[in-house]
C-alpha cells in the first residue's frame, strides 16, 4: 500500500500545481481574461481619444479663422447673430461647421 501511495502522491501534487497555476493563467489579476478586458477597454480609449482630438482641431481651427491676422468675415458676423441674437426675421442663417 505504501508503495502505491507514493507513485501516486507525486504525479497527484504535479497535477494540482498545473491545475493552479492554469487556473491563475486564465482567471488572475493578469491572466487571459484579465488581459482581453484590458484591450478592449484601450480600444475604447484610444476612440474617445480621436473624437477628442478631431473636436480639437475643429475647435482650433475655428478661432484660427477668429484671429486678427486670418479674420473671416462671414464666421465673425454668424458669431456676432448667434451671440447678439440680432438678425431679420426673414434671414436664413446656416451654420457650418
């Protein structure tokens, strides 16, 4: 019996110890799991990101347009009505953007 025992201890321990530490591989802190909820949480960033920068380069080009050097007639006077409120009732105002 104590002959049995043994040969079936030691392959007994590997087994578990690979069952640990497959366990870990998939399900720990860094694992697979782990590491697919990661990149996908990058991706969402990294698009959040280029709205942010297309928004700011926009944004930028826009009071390029507004600078003293570079004005724009036709966007300081869509401006001006927007912030004034003042224009003809018939007026057809289309903003850009």
């Amino acid at each position: 019996m104590r002959w049995r025992s043994r040969h079936v201890v030691g392959p007994l321990l590997w087994a578990c110890a690979a069952a640990y530490l497959g366990y870990h591989v998939v399900q720990g802190d860094r694992g697979l799991i782990a590491w697919l909820h990661l990149t996908k949480e990058v991706e969402q960033v990294t698009a959040s990101l280029d709205l942010a920068n297309g928004e700011r380069a926009r944004t930028e080009r826009n009071v390029a347009l507004l600078r003293p050097d570079g004005l724009d007639p036709d966007l300081l006077d869509e401006r001006a009505r927007v912030v004034l409120g003042l224009g003809h009732p018939r007026d057809l105002v289309i903003f850009g953007d």
